[in-house]
C-alpha cells in the first residue's frame, strides 16, 4: 500500500505593518480608542481610553480567537450600556501602520497626553 503524501501550501507571513492601508476603522458613536495598560486575567484587560477613562474590557466571544493582543497595543473599545463608565468590550485592534495613520490624521494622541 502506497501513502501519498499530502502537499500543503506554504504561505509567505506578511510583517504587520507593512503594505498599503485601504481603509481604517475609526470610532462611530460611542466607540473610543484606548491602549491596552494591563491584561488582568480570565478574558479581562485594563484598557486607558481617549476620554480619560481606564475600562475593564473583554474581547467578544464571537472574536476571541481572532483577536490577539498585548500590552502597549492600540484599540477600539465599545462601552457598555450599563456600567460604561468602568466597563467595556473590545472590538478592534489597530496594526501599527493604521496607528501612524491615526496619529497623522489628529484621531491619536501622544501617549503623553493621554
């Protein structure tokens, strides 16, 4: 008997960050982009917000497997109808290109003023 073996496609890993940037998701509504202070734990990150608030945030189920992010990164938080003002749920991760992008445009601060 004569295994064949299976041919698996090899694909080239892009570096964040590099290429053009099409379009870039920006804050509608309610929605305030933050950076990431602390993970806390059991799905819970410190997040310190644009409108000078620090959240307690999870990542959506429907998104955690899809969203991997440390420390020092910049997000798009969405908060809670009850409890806003300390809680909240994270919905974007913004790579470093549409960070520079953000930061060029006026949307970001310095970490400075934050």
């Amino acid at each position: 008997m004569i295994f064949k073996s299976k041919k698996r496609k090899k694909h080239k890993k892009q570096k964040q960050g590099e290429g053009e940037i099409f379009r870039v998701r920006l804050p509608k509504g309610k929605e305030v982009l933050g950076i990431l202070e602390q993970r806390l734990g059991a799905n819970r990150m410190l997040v310190r917000c644009l409108d000078g608030k620090s959240r307690v945030c999870r990542i959506p189920g429907r998104m955690k497997r899809r969203l991997w992010i440390r420390e020092g990164n910049v997000v798009l938080v969405e908060p809670w109808e009850l409890g806003g003002e300390e809680k909240g749920d994270i919905i974007w991760k913004y790579n470093p290109a549409e960070v520079d992008w953000l930061k060029r445009k006026g949307f970001l601060k310095t970490e400075a003023e934050f």
